[in-house]
C-alpha cells in the first residue's frame, strides 16, 4: 500500500484468530515506512477495511 498524498509505501500486516468462545477476532496493523505521521491515512485504511469485512459477513 502507498500513502495517496505523497506516494510513500506503507506496511500493512492482519491476523484472524479464533477465539475460544466460536467467536473470531480479526487484527490490523497498519504503519509507514518514512516519516513521523501518516496524517491519519493508516487509521481510516484500517477501519474501512473492517467495516468492508463487517458488510461482507453480515447475514443477508
């Protein structure tokens, strides 16, 4: 993944895990390789990607 402003590469790593009451948990970490701040990018990527998973999953 790339930040969109300035084009700088951008690590992202996820895990499922189950849990051991039949639930799943699902874990994000999401960082940039340069800099001090990502403005928030890496946060918002994270939470999208969740709320897509959430949609995908839910009972139709």
């Amino acid at each position: 993944m790339r930040t969109p402003l300035l084009n700088f590469p951008d690590l992202v790593n996820a895990q499922a895990d189950a849990l051991a009451d039949g639930r799943s948990a699902v874990w994000l970490y999401s960082r940039s390789l340069f800099g001090r701040s990502d403005l928030g990018v890496n946060r918002r990527r994270g939470e999208a990607w969740l709320a897509a998973l959430d949609a995908a999953l839910a009972p139709r």
